[in-house]
C-alpha cells in the first residue's frame, strides 16, 4: 500500500464526490478551452474586418506650405513645391522592414486634378488588387473594376451575390439575393479603366462605357461605386500605370497608404522603421482607428480572460472546500495510517494526489470536449474560418497539467490540516 494506490482507493470509495468534482472541473475546462478557440478565431476574423476599413499609416513627401491670411481672413494654404514620391523604391523600403508581417496592405496613390465637363475633380491613380484589399468596404452599383475580365467579374459576383457588406464579406452567412443585370466595359489592366465614386458619377452624369479625356489619353468607366460614406464617393479611381502616363509622371505617386494589423501590432515600432527606410518623408499615423481597432480586437479576448479567470477560482474553490469536508470525515482513516507509521509528508502527499489526479483527468476530458465543442459554438453563430482551429498535443499537456497543478494548490490547506492530525486525537473517536 502506498500513497498513490490509497489515493486512487478512497476516489472509488466516495466514487459520487469523485465524479461531481470532475464533472465541475471539466465542465470549467470546456468553457475556458471553447471560449478560446472561438475568441481567437472570433478575434481574427474581426482583425481582418477592421483591417479592410482602410489604412491607419500615411506615408508621404515632406512638403513646406505658407499659411496665408490678411486683415484676420484666412486665404488657405499655399505649397511652395509638389513632391512626388517613386513608386517602386518606396513600396520595396516599406516591404522590406523587420515587422513586414504585421503590415497587411501597402497602396500607392496618384491624385491629379481636372475638369470633367467643366466641373472640377480629382482622378486618383490606385492599384485595383491593393486598394480592394484595403476598402473592403467597397461594393459595385454598376460595371466592374478596371482590368477585371469578365470571367473574373463574375466569379466576384457569384462570390458576393449574397454579402449584404460588399466586397469584404461577412461573418453571418445570408440569404443571396437577386442582383440587377450589370453594364460590363471591359478595359484591360494599364488601358485606362476609371471607377467612379457615386457622387461623383451622379454629379458629372458619368456611367458605364462613359469617356473622360485627360490630356491626350483618354479613360473609360467600367464600373460606379456604390455610396460609401468616405472620399470615394467624390472622385474618379483610375489604373495607376495609365494616370501616371497620361498625367505625365511615370512611376511617382504622391502618398502611400499602409494597413497595419493590429492585434498586438507595435505601431509605433512600424512607424520608426519606415521612418528608418524612407528618411525624407512624412509618416502619419491615424491612431484613432488604430485604438478602435485595437479595442474591438483586445475586448473579446479580455472578457474571456475574465470569464475564464471566475470559472478556474471557481472550480478551485469546490475542490479546497470538498477536500476540507473529506478530511474531516476521514480523521479514523488518518488517525490510523498515523499509528501505522506514516509521517505527516505522507498524509499531507495523499490529499495532493487525489486533487492532482482529479485535475490532470479534467485537464484531458475538458481540453477534448472543449475542442470538439468550439466547432459547433462557430456553426450555430455562422462565423467563418472554423476549419482553422488547429488541434495542439502540446496545449493539451499543458492544460492537463496547469490543471493538476491548481488543484493541488487548492488542495494545500485541506492537506495541511490532514497532517496536523494527531494519532491519539484521531483513535479516541473510535
């Protein structure tokens, strides 16, 4: 007879207490290990919806303005220079920093102003694949994107037919829905295709197959945005490389626009390596949607922490107390393993044994029922990239044994109080 063997003996004695107490820490582990795995793909998939709000990073040329003003009215600011910065130095600069992981887009812009019609507007040269990526946002009213075949036009439209969030999908599935018959242009990826914001298509009584002249190269309009609430609605999109040409600047844009992950991402330490590569320019940093960002992805992962922290002191707190009332029933069974020889280390080892052993079988059975059970958590509220939980062996072993390693602490005092028996106290009740 040894410790373990009297440990496993008295678990099957009071087999009833035995069972609740792991049916309760399981039950704990389940919904700290689900929580987890659905928090955290919660999390990502809420991170890459934030993202595809827009940029949180400009980067620009550093230019000297005069502010001017007479008899106390402001006249505006006037530049002394228009500076321009090279395209592919500087996205290569920017891709090539230590902390390129955390950065998930990186948009040039070209912004030319013109007449269209005698009205006044800015044509922004984007490049299409990057700036869909960043405005997420974005969802066509009519035509396509400039470059975009027609095969792939309707690939996207058989893909998000039924998003009610346009192009950056959605994390509830919906019903798809019909869609009006859509005018198609197609313009080949350099030749000039424009995408027109809807005001500004409204405004200039711009549509699809419509032309607009810029110097002597002349753009086409595939496709009209739908209202977006942001600056997009007011200008004209057009293919990078055919603004640059027909504008007379090949190969500069005037700023860049960089979209930092933000879960846990060291903006700051982004902002000084850019800085690092691109000395010379201007780095903004628009930290009000990074700090939203950063709440609306931090949030979720604090409240399970704190969901999880309650359930742990809680299960804690049942094994301390069903471990006190055990020893006070067993003060015979003490008294005598005492006169038999035993030494209080080995009274006191016992007690940790049996609340270590019920930790370490509700660390494997919660660990597995919590994995299984974050499947179904994820298909009942309809969030994508389920598949992407990972099964981990080793975070297994380590819940098995963090588990094991709390109830032995909750088991200390219970364990203690077990030692501090005495044989003639225990052997005068019998």
């Amino acid at each position: 007879m040894n410790i373990l063997t009297i440990a496993l003996r008295n678990a099957r004695k009071k087999w009833v207490r035995t069972l609740l107490l792991l049916l309760v820490f399981s039950l704990g582990v389940v919904s700290i290990v689900s929580l987890s795995f659905v928090s955290r793909v919660v999390g990502e998939g809420l991170e890459k919806k934030l993202v595809s709000f827009g940029a949180n990073i400009l980067v620009s040329p550093k230019s000297e303005k005069l502010t001017v003003s007479y008899g106390g009215f402001a006249l505006g600011d006037m530049l002394f220079d228009v500076s321009y910065l090279d395209e592919a130095d500087t996205v290569k600069r920017i891709e090539g920093i230590a902390l390129r992981k955390n950065v998930s887009v990186i948009a040039p812009k070209l912004v030319v102003m013109d007449h269209v019609q005698g009205t006044a507007v800015a044509l922004v040269g984007v490049r299409f694949e990057q700036e869909k990526q960043l405005k997420g946002f974005w969802d066509l009213a009519d035509g396509t994107f400039p470059g975009e075949t027609p095969e792939q036009a309707a690939k996207r439209q058989m893909e998000t037919g039924g998003v009610a969030t346009g192009m950056g999908g959605s994390m509830h599935a919906e019903e798809p829905k019909a869609d009006k018959p859509r005018t198609v242009a197609h313009v080949p990826a350099g030749a000039g295709g424009v995408l027109a914001g809807s005001a500004a298509a409204e405004k200039l009584g711009l549509k699809v197959g419509s032309k607009v002249p810029l110097g002597h190269h002349t753009f086409v309009v595939t496709g009209v945005l739908g209202p977006t609430g942001s600056e997009d609605d007011n200008v004209l999109l057009a293919d990078m490389d055919a603004l640059q040409k027909a504008s007379g600047h090949p190969g500069k844009v005037n700023f860049v626009e960089v979209a930092a992950l933000c879960s846990g991402c060291p903006i700051d330490d982004i902002v000084n390596q850019i800085s690092a590569t691109l000395p010379g320019v201007e780095i903004k940093t628009l930290r009000g949607i990074v700090e939203q960002r950063m709440v609306s992805v931090l949030f979720v992962k604090k409240l399970i922490l704190s969901v999880s922290l309650v359930i742990l002191l809680t299960g804690c707190s049942m094994v301390g107390i069903s471990m006190l009332s055990s020893v006070n029933e067993r003060k015979k069974e003490i008294g005598i393993l005492r006169s038999l020889g035993f030494p209080r280390r080995a009274v006191f080892s016992i007690f940790c044994a049996e609340a270590a052993a019920i930790g370490l079988l509700a660390g494997v059975v919660g660990y597995l029922a919590g994995y299984l059970v974050s499947f179904r958590i994820l298909a009942v509220l309809e969030v994508e990239g389920a598949g992407a939980i990972a099964f981990e062996p080793l975070h297994l072993a380590a819940a098995a044994v963090v588990l094991a390693l709390l109830t032995s602490l909750a088991s200390l005092f219970p364990a203690w109080k077990a030692a501090s028996i005495e044989p003639s106290e225990a052997l005068v009740t019998l």
